[in-house]
C-alpha cells in the first residue's frame, strides 16, 4: 500500500473517532465561572484596616497606616484625623496625655471600649484614656444595636463590642449618642477644639474582620445570621464609617493605628513554606533511618540445647566465607577426600599431581579434566567455583 492512501487511512480513521468524542463532550459539559477569593497578601493579611486606607485613598485623602501609637513619631496636625484601632488600655501616660492635647488642638480621635474577655473581673480599673474622657465600660454587657438600613431591616451593629456609661461632666460635652438600656455604642465629644468619638467596636471598619473568611463554605464555624461580618463590604459599613469620620473629612492626614504587626519570618515559613519543607524534612527522616542501626531490644541468644558442634562448624565457614577465604574451605574438604582415599585406595593416594588424578579418575570412573578442576585451588573472589568444586569433593568422597 502506498504511504499516501496509508496516511489517508488513517487521518479519515481519526476524523472518525474525534468528532463523536466532541460532540459527546460538547453535550455533557458546560462551562460555568466560578468565582474564587483568594487570601489576602502583604500587608492586607495583618493590617485590619487595609481596605479603609484604600478607600480614602481613593476618595483622595492623604491616610497613613501606624502598628502602634507613637504620637512624637506620627506628629498629627490639629487637622487630622486619628482612627485607634489599639487597645487604650495599652498606652503610657505620655502617650495619652500627647494624644488628648492634639485632640483639643483641633483633632479628631476615634477610639473603642476594652474588647470583652471571658471570665474578666468587674474591678479592674479602667484604661487611663478612657478615664481621662470620662468613660465607663466596666460592667456593662455586650448586646447588638439595631442598624436600620433599607434594604435590611434587621441589620444590627456593634455585637462584638462593650457597652459605655459617661460621668456627669463627660455628658455636658456630648454631641451625639447612640444605644439604649444596656448602655451605650457611640458617643462623641467635644474635647477642646476637637471632637473623640467612643465606639463600643470597630469590627465593621475592618477589611477582613475574621481570619477564615476565605475558607471553604462548608468549614466556616456556623455564626448567627443576623451577626454582621462583612467589614467594608457591606455598603451600610461603609455608610457608618463615612459619618463617623464626617468631622475632620477632607481636612487633613487620616492615621490609621491597626495594633497588629507583620508576622515574623519563622511564621511565614511554618505556615507558608510548608510545601517545602515538609518534603525536605520526610527525605530527612527517610535517609536517617536508612543509614541508622536497628533500634529495638537486644535479639535473644539461642536456646542452649541448639548450640552443637555442627552450628559452630557452621559458622566458622560462613565467617571465612564472608572474609573470603574460600581457599581455606576448599583446603580443608580436599584433605578431608584424601583422607578417605588414603582408607579406600592407598596406592592412587600415594600419587602425585596428574598420576594421582589419573588414578583417582580410572577409580571413579570419571573423567580427568572433571577430578582435575575438583582438586584445583579456586580463586579467592569466586564464590561459585568454590561451590561446584566443594560439591564434587563430596561426591567423589561418597563414591569411595
């Protein structure tokens, strides 16, 4: 057959298989978008309030990002604004007092309560920041406020965060106030000539309130539905966060003191790096194991009724065998057939060289290259002449 009508064969053969598999494919399977959200990188993954910084950003405000408070560092204007995500319970003295003396120059504090702890004890004394403003959180209980919003009605806010009372003298500088029986969630202050807004919690500021947000559906802990969690994605979040930071708007620098810091290097090589170290540390481990000695208990010695003298015969010929001295094997059975010779046919054993092989041979009635190579030395290195040869010993020693 000739290589074209071959090859003409064989592409109308594939044609034929092809086009029923793509049709199949065609009718079986559809093509759908899937949206997946990966997890947050760089700073988005420690800075709680990444996504706000972007926000004013792109709104054209000038913000600033800050681990920690340091206000001879950061040096505010009387114009800025100050978002303290820190806990207040952890600033010095000289920090607080370097904090409220901008505010009453002209700044714009926003601040939260303590967050609650579990098994906290009522007498503990308040953080000096809040005392300073008049603030009261001890006691109180955390409980959701109603949000309305539009499209929601029963949108809450402020679950996760502890209520506040103000002393008298606070209440004379109160501008606004928001809560109910439990105590209050937002109220803001006049302070000078600026304004520190009190929040019982800033959860809905943050881009990604809770560090499993991108697993999968099935393995997020199960919550209460009317919990808000959605951080600046949701537009009511948005909406709050916008009046909230309404009285130094456009003004000035916006600080943003989101209390976390960079996880270090051994961390991101733990959790991150896993896939290559824990294949480096298993090849470790294996070859360990491979190179290292037998672990266990010492084996159990023989029982004595089993230590004859054929086992020690034994042993001492695997020894030499294994230090190969096969020569000395060979030396020893070869004694052991002329011995026997000796008995059986005393004149071949008087022999010499190829007269004795000569004899032995018309005695066995074997050939004599065959009683030559039994006889012959084998070399030190070859353990199947050894073999062959030691087997022929026996066999001429039984035929004596």
């Amino acid at each position: 057959m000739k290589p074209r009508v071959l090859w003409s064969l064989l592409a109308g053969l594939a044609l034929l298989v092809a086009v029923p598999l793509v049709v199949v494919f065609l009718r079986t399977h559809e093509r759908v978008t899937q949206r997946e959200v990966l997890p947050p990188q760089g700073e988005a993954s420690y800075n709680p309030l990444y996504v706000l910084g972007l926000a004013l950003h792109a709104d054209g405000l000038q913000a600033r990002s800050r681990a920690r408070l340091d206000m001879a560092a950061m040096a505010p204007a009387p114009g800025d604004t100050l978002v303290l995500l820190q806990d207040s319970g952890e600033l010095p003295p000289a920090q607080v007092d370097a904090l409220l003396a901008w505010t009453a120059r002209g700044g714009h504090l926003l601040l939260r309560t303590p967050p609650p702890v579990k098994g906290e004890d009522d007498d503990e004394p308040e953080p000096l920041l809040l005392q300073r403003l008049g603030v009261d959180s001890r006691g109180f209980p955390t409980a959701c406020q109603r949000f309305h919003v539009e499209d929601d009605p029963s949108h809450v806010e402020f679950c996760g965060g502890r209520r506040f009372d103000l002393d008298d003298a606070a209440y004379e500088q109160v501008q606004r106030e928001w809560g109910g029986e439990e105590g209050l969630v937002f109220a803001r202050l006049h302070h000078g000539q600026g304004v520190v807004d009190v929040l019982a919690d800033m959860e809905f500021m943050k881009g990604q309130p809770e560090s499993h947000t991108f697993l999968p559906r099935a393995l997020r802990p199960k919550r209460d539905v009317a919990e808000p969690r959605d951080g600046l994605h949701d537009r009511a979040h948005r909406d709050l966060t916008r009046y909230l930071l309404q009285p130094n708007y456009g003004k000035g620098t916006v600080w943003l003191v989101y209390a976390s810091r960079p996880p270090s290097l051994w961390a991101r090589i733990i959790f991150e790096g896993w896939p290559l170290w824990v294949p480096l540390l298993l090849a470790l481990l294996g070859g360990l194991w491979a190179r290292s000695q037998r672990f266990g208990s010492v084996l159990p010695s023989s029982p004595a009724e089993r230590r004859s003298l054929l086992e020690h015969v034994r042993a001492s010929g695997e020894l030499l065998l294994r230090q190969r001295q096969g020569p000395r094997l060979h030396a020893a059975m070869r004694a052991l057939f002329l011995r026997r010779l000796q008995a059986r046919a005393p004149t071949a054993a008087a022999l010499e060289g190829a007269a004795q092989e000569q004899a032995i041979a018309d005695l066995l009635q074997w050939p004599p290259g065959r009683v030559q190579t039994a006889l012959a030395t084998p070399p030190a290195n070859d353990s199947a002449a050894l073999k062959e040869r030691i087997a022929l010993l026996l066999q001429m020693r039984s035929l004596l």
